[in-house]
C-alpha cells in the first residue's frame, strides 16, 4: 500500500496570486509562509520519514513551499515541477469585475466565490473551462497515485482549491460544494490518502497541528 500526501502552499504574498503567480524572481511565500513550510516539512519528516517522490505545481507560491519541505527532509529528493497541480487562474475567472482588495484580504473570498459560482455554471469562461480545470486535477493526482505504488510514499503541494477538488471527486461532493472544503483549507495543511489495490482512500484531510502553535496563532492562517 502506497501513500500519497497533498499539501497546501504556505501563506502567500498578495503580488504571488492573479498575474504574478509565476513570477518566481519575486518571491511567492511571506516570511510567515515560509516558516509554515519549514515546520511542514519538519513535521512530515518526524512522522513520515523517507519520501519517494515530490511535486508542486509551476506557481511561486507553491514551488518554495515544496523547496522548503524537501529542506526538512532526511534524504535529498529532486522536485518534480507539474503544472497540472496549479491552482485555478483567478485572474481570468474574476475578468473584468470590480474589485477592491486582493487576494489576500478577508472580503475577498466573497467576490471570489461569486465569480467561481458562474465559472462552475459556465456563466463565465476563464484560461480554462472548470471541466478543463476538474479533468487536470484528475490526471494529475491519478499520475502521482501510479508512482505511489507498493510502500511508496509520494507528496504534492499545490492550493487548496485543486486539492479539494480532488478530495471531492474521491468523495462524490457534487460541483457546488468542494469550495467549502476549499473555504477550510489552513496554511501548509496535510492531506492524507492511502492507495490500494482497491483504489485511493482519504484518511485525513487538513491537518494542522504543526501550525497549530497556542504560544503562536500567527501561525495558522487561511490566506
């Protein structure tokens, strides 16, 4: 029985969503993010150990945050870059709606959560259909649960919205519900899939506790 473990992407800075999500120059994670990712990666290597494989997706925010993780762990393992893990493109989902704080602040969600609403109902078509988007998700957690194989354990980092979306379909949550599951995501949490012969099951989803810090709730953030 193989492993497969998908962590979110550490806190982020504003300029790391929309446009500048690829600028990996620039910077994706905040130094808070980065202290997430470390502890992350720590945690993973008390409870994991070894590793077999890892990939990101191709945004900054996600990259660093697996570069970190892999700095944790006790044997050197080469990322693997995979933009099948990105998350969706806000910026062509939101188009041309009026906005007034960016992704990183509280409001935000609720005029996210509009456009993905008509983006889910094909009221509003961005860089890719939410099909197109699903079907990614899909091939990509379907190629990394391969490698997991007998004993192997295999690790993702990407966002929450791809995340859940995988968690959903593994699920059966219908379209309109996997961005609550999204909506719950902290920071760098750990979600847990056993895969078998009889196909992938999820053990735990969200696991936090190594920012879960009560000398510290800094630590813990959603965005």
């Amino acid at each position: 029985m193989g492993v497969l473990y998908m962590v979110r992407h550490g806190q982020a800075r504003a300029q790391a969503y929309g446009a500048g999500a690829w600028a990996q120059a620039e910077g994706g994670l905040t130094d808070l993010g980065a202290e997430q990712a470390r502890r992350a990666g720590s945690a993973l290597a008390t409870r994991v150990g070894r590793i077999d494989r890892v990939v990101s997706g191709d945004l900054a925010r996600q990259r660093e945050t697996l570069a970190r993780i892999v700095a944790e762990l006790p044997d050197a393992v080469e990322p693997s870059i995979d933009a099948r893990w990105n998350e969706y493109d806000i910026e062509s989902i939101l188009g041309d709606r009026e906005r007034t704080e960016n992704a990183t602040e509280r409001g935000f969600q609720a005029q996210l959560d509009g456009a993905l609403s008509d983006w889910i109902a094909r009221i509003a078509i961005g860089s890719e259909t939410y099909e197109q988007y699903r079907q990614r998700a899909d091939a990509a957690f379907e190629e990394l649960a391969r490698h997991a194989g007998s004993g192997q354990t295999v690790l993702a980092v990407s966002s929450a919205g791809t995340i859940a979306a995988i968690i959903a379909r593994l699920w059966g949550i219908d379209d309109d519900r996997w961005l609550a599951i999204a909506r719950t995501m902290i920071n760098t949490s750990v979600t847990k899939i056993l895969i078998g012969s009889s196909g992938a099951s999820v053990v735990s989803i969200n696991d936090h506790a190594h920012v879960d810090q009560a000398d510290d709730r800094r630590l813990m953030t959603f965005r």
